[in-house]
C-alpha cells in the first residue's frame, strides 16, 4: 500500500504525519514547485489520505530507544496513504467530492450578475470567487472529515483577492485544510507565504519518470526513454505528451521555427514577436510551453558549443546545433538564455506582452549573415 504517486518522497512522508497526527497539521500548505512536477497530484492524494474511510490504521510506532534512529526505519512513502478505492477516495479523484474543491482561474463565485468566469477570458482569481470561498468555507463538511481547499496557481490570485484570502488564511476553520499551488512563489504576498506551512516539489529524475512511463502508463520503451530526456523532471508532461500524439510533432515544428527565425533579420523577428503576443492573451500558457522549447533550443546550443554535445536534448538535430554553435558561441547562448528568463519576469508583470517578446528577440544575437 502506498501513496500512488510517483516520487515526491519528502512531501509525503510530511503529509502522511500529518494526516496520522491532527496536531502536526497545518491548516496552510503551500506546494512551491515547477509546473507538472506533480504538486497537484500530491494535493489531491493528500485530500483523499485526510477523508478516506477505509485508511489502515497507522503502524505503532517504535518505543523509543531502540533503533538506531527514531525514523527512517519505515518506508516514508508508505505513511498513512489513501486506500484508493472507498467511495471519498474515489469521488475526489473524479473532482466530486463536495468537501474538496479547487479554487481557479474560471472557477465560480456566488454574485448574482457573474456566478463563474469560465467564460471571460480572465488569466486571475478573482476576489468575488474567494468571498463565495469564505461562505462554503465556514460549513462543517459534509461527508468527509477534512474540508480541503486547493488554490491553484495560488499566484493567479489578485492583490485584492490574496488580501481578502488572507483572512481565512489568519483564522482558519478547524476543519479545514487549504493547499497553495504555486510555480511563482514570489508572486505571492509575504504574508499569505508566510501563513502556510511550505513544501518543495521538484523534479523526478529521468530513469524514475523513463520506468513510471512503461510500468504504469504502458508506454513502449523507446517512446519511454524519449519522452523521459526531454521531459526533465516534469513527469505531467510526459504523460500529457504521451496521450497526445501531435505533441512531439508540434515540438518539431517550434524547433523549425526557431531555427528559421535565428536565420532571418528584425523584421522577421518582430512579426513573430506579435504573433506571439497575440497569442498570449488568448493562451498563456501556450506560449509559456513555446517559450520552454526556445529555452531547450538554447540550452542545446549553449552544451554544443561548450563541447558537451552529448547532453543536448535535441540528439537528431546535431548537425544543425553544431553550425548555431559555431555561430553563437557560448556567450551568444548565455545571452539568449538571459533574455529568455527576464521575459518569462515581463510577461509575469504584466508588461505588453508583445512589448516583452520583442524586447527577448532582439536580445538575442544575430547571426553575422544576418548582422546589421
Ligand atoms: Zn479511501
Ligand atoms: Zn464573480
């Protein structure tokens, strides 16, 4: 019996104590971690441990004194976990259960003239969707033991919404447990950080997620040990690519572009940019995933350039890296790296976003054909 979840030892070995012991729980986690790594899969595993009904019973524990330690002699992954199958365990796997809900972007709030958002094009969580949190929030549960909240991402919330949030988070219901999803952690306000209780999450290593693909989601080998290079760490990706089977095509295709684009001059670069800003405000997350791919594109010729050609994700375009990395250079790597991290902080305040996207491309370095 275990957890079912893949990695994420350490967090779970905290959250089984606290499902075992009420008085080592908070009523506050926030999950700080990379998207896909697997924060909201934890979250739900761990609002399905707090209500499950047919939980074994934890293990005595040791008497003390004899050991050699007084942890570390159980299997961590093994605490407390959710038996999968009663009927909590199962509605809240299929987002049912009406003790356990996530507040985001879209979600419903309980203003006659809104009601929910999954119609406007909002990109934040509102404060109208945490003032019907506030009404829901004070009620005993309903069938389970433990009302659980997940926020997520918790750094969508607004300035507004964070501070009005912040009152359940100062007095919180005892029966309740919220979760703070987040990948911007200092997006968040200090004070609401420093209310919640914190758990890192980061990446599987790839043989984990390279085994986790073939044992549990069937995956052929060869696609499995793919899938787990260029994942890195992000084992939701991998699945998510995995199911979809125009995901590494597309993949193909961003790399095409990028390679094009580098070969062009400013005004190809400035047309892609707006390209890219126009699609940002209908899908932000597409272009942060876009911008990802970019991030590996330079990655790959920053290691060829560096004479670690080996390490490229990209293994079947090495000629290609070899001619870009003879051109760049390191240090025309590293510039495009930079730039690609400081718009990723643009786009995240709210500057234009194509403002941001131009601003990246004409930071990175030209190509001396194309050098003006
Ligand atoms: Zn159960
Ligand atoms: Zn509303």
């Amino acid at each position: 019996m275990n957890w079912d979840v893949v990695g994420h030892e350490k967090a779970i070995e905290v959250l089984g104590r606290a499902v075992e012991d009420e008085a080592r729980r908070s009523h506050a986690y926030l999950f700080a971690g990379p998207e896909q790594v697997g924060r909201a899969t934890v979250a739900r595993a761990f609002a399905q441990a707090l209500n499950c009904t047919l939980q074994p019973s934890p293990p005595a524990p040791l008497p003390l004194g004899e050991g050699s330690s007084s942890s570390g002699l159980r299997d961590e992954a093994t605490a407390s976990p959710p038996c999968g199958e009663c009927r909590a365990c199962r509605t809240i796997a299929e987002g049912k259960h009406p003790d356990v809900e996530t507040m985001t972007i879209g979600g419903l709030c309980d203003e006659s003239e809104h009601k929910d958002h999954s119609k406007d094009k909002s990109q934040e969580i509102r404060i109208c969707q945490v003032r019907r949190l506030e009404h829901v929030i004070y009620r005993a549960p309903f069938e389970g033991r433990v009302r659980v909240v997940i926020v997520d991402p918790a750094d969508a919330l607004t300035a507004q919404a964070a501070n009005a949030f912040l009152k359940t988070l100062e007095e919180p219901p005892e029966h309740v447990v919220m979760v703070l999803i987040t990948a911007r952690e200092t997006k968040l306000p200090e004070t609401v950080r420093s209310r919640c209780r914190r758990i890192a999450f980061g990446g599987a290593g790839r043989e984990q997620i390279e085994s986790a693909l073939r044992e549990r989601w069937d995956a052929e080998p060869e696609m499995a040990a793919r899938l787990a290079r260029l994942a890195q760490g992000r084992l939701g990706w991998a699945v998510d690519a995995l199911n979809d089977d125009g995901a590494l095509d597309d993949r193909e295709e961003v790399l095409n572009e990028i390679e094009e684009l580098m070969a062009g001059g400013d005004k190809e670069r400035f047309e892609y940019a707006r390209m890219l800003g126009d699609r940002y405000q209908r899908n932000s997350d597409a272009v942060r995933d876009l911008l990802g791919v970019w991030s590996d594109w330079w990655r790959d010729v920053l290691l060829t350039a560096s004479g670690k050609e080996e390490m490229a994700l990209a293994s079947d375009r090495l000629d290609t890296l070899r001619s870009h990395a003879s051109e760049y250079e390191v240090e025309g790597a590293v510039r495009a790296l930079r730039a690609l991290q400081d718009v990723q902080q643009h786009l995240d305040e709210h500057a234009s976003p194509t403002l941001a996207l131009e601003v990246m491309l004409l930071e990175m370095p030209r190509a001396a054909a194309t050098a003006r």
